[in-house]
C-alpha cells in the first residue's frame, strides 16, 4: 500500500490484514517506485497524490 497519510494508512493495513492479507505500507512516490520494482505485489492499494513522485508516475514507471 502507497499512503502518506499515516493514520488513513495505518488503519488501512488493520483492515487488510484482519481480512486476511499481507500488508506493505511506504508512504512515498520515490519509496512506492523502488518497492514496485524490487518487491513482487499481487495488488497495490496506491494512492495517486504522493510525495516526492505522484502515483500515476509510480505507476508509469511500473509499466515499462
């Protein structure tokens, strides 16, 4: 998950994990690029107004 609002973050991953899920939370662009590309996801929640680089160039850069 790509959040930089700590406490929507930290409530998303409470969720997400009590359903069942396994959760990585970065709360930045240029963090959300690197983990994209280094990390295997089966789905990313991402949050398109980031610091740093906004979501839709993290996403861009996951694309090619």
């Amino acid at each position: 998950m790509v959040e930089d609002d700590t406490s929507l973050a930290q409530r998303l991953r409470r969720d997400l994990r009590r359903a069942g899920f396994a959760v990585d939370v970065v709360g930045n662009g240029g963090d959300a690029a690197f983990m994209g590309h280094e990390e295997p996801s089966g789905a990313v929640v991402l949050d398109l107004g980031l610091p740093q680089r906004s979501g839709l160039e993290v996403l861009r850069s996951w694309r090619y």
